[in-house]
C-alpha cells in the first residue's frame, strides 16, 4: 500500500505540531514507529486517507463515532446549530433537551453539567467530591484512564502506559500524594488502602467496565464490594463512563444488563464523554441533587466554561443519542461483533498466534497473550511486538485499528457483513504473516 504522501506531511507536521500529531495516542509510538495515516474523508465506516487508500476503521476516533462517521442524522444536526450560530454563551433550550436523555437513561444523575471534554468532567467529579466530603485523598485503580488532569494521571492506563510514561512529568510529587492507586478487580487491595487512609479519601474514581486496557469486565461483585467499602469509609464512587456510557445499549455501565445488582453499584457521581457528544468535544458530569447542588452558582466548588453546553456539540449529542434510541442498532453491532471475535480466535489459532479477546457487545479487544486479562498487570504482559506487527498488517491491507495494545476496537451502526468478511479477510492474512 503506498503512504507517500502520508509520509510527506508527517515530515511537514513534525516542523509544527509537536510530535506531529494533537494527542500522543495518534503517533505510531507504540507500533514501532513512523508516520502515522493522514486521514482525508470518513464516511460511514470507513476512512479514506491522502494517498486515495480505503480503510475500514474500528478506531472510532477512540469511541464516540458510535454512529459512523457522518452520520446523515447527526450532519444535518451539526449544520442546522451552525446556521443558527456555534457559540451563544447563554443558556440554550437544548442543553435541557441532552440534560433530561441522559438523566432518563442513567437514573443516578438527578443534575448534570456540560464541560467540553471527558477529561474535564473527570476532574471536575473529583473537585466536587472534595468539596462534599471535606477530604482529599482519592483512590483510583491501576489501568484505568481518567483523561489527563494532575490527579488521574498518576500510574494511568492506555496512553501513558503504551509511551512508558506511568506519571507525567510536571506533576508535583505533592498531588501525586493525593492519589492511591490499587489494582483492578482486587477488592481486598482496595480495602486496604482504605484502612490505611480512608478517613482522607473523598472518592474512589473507577471505569466501572474497563476501556483502556482493552475491555475488562469486572468480576462478579466487584462494583458491589467497590461501592460498599467506599461506602463503609465515607468516601463517594464515581464512575468515569466517558467510554461505556451508550456504548453497550442504551444507558451506561451502571444500568447494563451485563452488570446486576444495579442498586448496589449504584455510584454518587458520573462522569461522561465521547458518545454523548456525536463527535463534537462534549463532557459532562452529574450525581444526586445533594451533591452537585456543591457546584456553582449553587455551592462552593468552582467550574465554567466557555465553550460548554454550545449548541453544536449539544446538537451534535441529541441527534446521535436519538440514532441509538433504537434498541436494533445495538443487537446488530452485537451479532457483527460476535462474528468478528470468533473468525479472528480461529484465525490467530489455525495460525498458531496466542490470542486473548474480551468482547462486551460492539467492543473488544486483542490480547497478544494465552492467559486471560482482567486488570493491567495482565494487559501489560502481552507480546507487544505480536501485536505492532499484526497492527501494520492490518493497515496494509485496509484495516484502521488504534495504534496501542491497549486500545480496544469498536463497531459502530454503519459496519456491515461486508465490513466484516473484509476484515476477516485481512486478519487471515495478518495471522499467517506474523506467524512468520
Ligand atoms: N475517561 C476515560 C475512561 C477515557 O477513556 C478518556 C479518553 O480516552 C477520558 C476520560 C478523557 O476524555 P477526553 O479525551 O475527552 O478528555
């Protein structure tokens, strides 16, 4: 496949943007390296890049583009908010329109807030249960990604991890106090650090089902012992479903089927993204009326935003959340799923590769290893090299995946049984060129 002139303004960007690209995820870092594709169009499910190549992408853009990309709902919802003016800053009779879905759909949340990204309605959930509990101390678990505020990027998951870097320079020793990281899955490691200092812990921050280090559900009464020792500590839970909220049906994590109990893991705050915002930047927040009445201009805990709630990521949210409102979109990225999952195990098999995969409905992901994965540990001892080749086969032969072992794949309503015989197609291939 020929990437010239891919590879002409990846030199160009290097001159520019720092590293060439806007988020360390994009760079080929991780994947052995060089430039990565300069995308042109993307529609549907696929990509087409500078060089005229086609791809069938399962990045997503890392989640929200759950509808395909251009989707013709969401299009001319984005194009109606832009005639109509991008950028009000008062407040929009739509805000309450996306406010009450969400809350319909994720019951916790009796008030929300609009930011513009997840990694602002991370660190805003966290501030805000600072401000209720009086406390500092935060416990979140190793793997897991919460964006890239000070606090979360302390031993974090899928970028950092991928890049070798487990804290970010530039954040002081002093925060990274703040934050105590146990493993995932590992109720009696969590117990223990509250013993240790739960009269500090404001909140235990968790992506109640796991998208960053692959796809990792957790165990059988994980959430419930999660929610119960946080409890028994005082300290909040906050769920950061910035990737699974409307990812598997129409709801979060915290209302999934796959998931029961739903009382008992019922969480004090959510934190959302992605999905929520049709793929324009979106983030919000909510909880109980209680505890985001802390929130100005209500209470004491500070956050605005200039860009929050616009009318065109509002727009944007609403028309993508009425496409999903169809519970059959959600069967179908089910059942396509299913058929990918089982042709690439057999695949990998006939081809002597060890694979892994962790599949929750429209999403899983690759694990280059013969053990299962169920916290970070495990996802880290995976062949990384198994997996950057198997990456760059695929894209030779018309397959975007994320460039990182950690990433997971996702399937969005505009992949078809065609999309997916192409990819097994491609796999086949893969499997026997790596095998070697
Ligand atoms: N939380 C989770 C679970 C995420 O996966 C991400 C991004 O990948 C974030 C938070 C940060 O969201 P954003 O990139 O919109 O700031």
């Amino acid at each position: 496949m020929n990437r010239k002139q891919s590879e002409v303004l990846y030199e160009e960007a290097l001159q520019h943007i720092v590293g060439g690209v806007n988020s360390p995820s994009r760079s080929f870092k991780a994947v052995g390296g060089g430039a990565p594709v300069f995308m042109k169009k993307a529609q549907g499910a696929y990509f087409w890049d500078v060089d005229g190549n086609r791809f069938v992408d399962y990045l997503a853009a890392y989640g929200p583009i759950i509808t395909g990309h251009a989707h013709p709902h969401v299009t001319k919802a984005i194009a109606e908010a832009a005639a109509n003016g991008t950028l009000y800053g008062t407040p929009t009779e739509l805000e309450i329109q996306l406010a009450v879905m969400l809350k319909e759909a994720i019951p916790s949340m009796d008030k929300v807030r609009f930011v513009n990204s997840g990694t602002e309605a991370v660190m805003t959930t966290i501030r805000v249960a600072r401000a209720y509990t009086g406390r500092n101390k935060i416990i979140k678990f190793a793997g897991c990604y919460h964006g890239h505020s000070d606090l979360v990027l302390v031993a974090a998951g899928s970028g950092p991890s991928t890049l070798g870097i487990p804290d970010s320079a530039g954040i002081p020793t002093s925060i990274a106090h703040e934050v105590i990281t146990v493993p995932f899955n590992d109720p009696t490691g969590l117990q223990e650090a509250l013993e240790k200092w739960g009269d500090d812990v404001a909140a235990v921050m968790i992506e109640p089902i796991v998208g960053n280090f692959g796809m990792v559900m957790p165990k059988p009464g994980f959430l419930e012992d999660v929610c119960r020792l946080a409890r028994q500590y005082g300290a909040l839970v906050i769920y950061d479903e910035v990737i699974t909220a409307f990812r598997f049906h129409y709801g979060s994590a915290q209302t999934y089927a796959g998931l029961d109990n739903h009382d008992a893991i019922k969480p004090d705050l959510t934190a959302l993204g992605k999905i929520i915002g049709g793929g324009l930047p979106i983030g919000a927040y909510g909880g109980s009326k209680e505890i985001m009445e802390k929130v100005a201009p209500l209470g004491p805990a500070y956050q605005a935003g200039t860009m929050a709630g616009n009318p065109a990521s509002i727009s944007a949210g609403i028309a993508c959340l009425e496409v999903l409102q169809d519970s059959k979109v959600y069967e179908e990225m089910n059942r396509l799923t299913v058929k990918l999952t089982a042709g690439l195990a057999d695949s990998a098999k006939r081809h002597g590769v060890p694979l892994t995969i962790n599949q929750i409905r429209g999403s899983f992901s690759t694990h280059f290893c013969d053990h299962p994965v169920t916290n970070y540990d495990e996802a880290q001892d995976t062949d990384s090299e198994a997996f950057a080749a198997f990456f760059r086969a695929m894209l030779n032969r018309g397959v975007n995946l994320a460039p990182s072992k950690f990433e997971a794949w996702f399937l969005t309503t505009a992949h078809t049984e065609a999309d997916i015989d192409f990819t097994l197609e491609a796999a086949e291939a893969s499997f026997k060129e790596i095998a070697g």
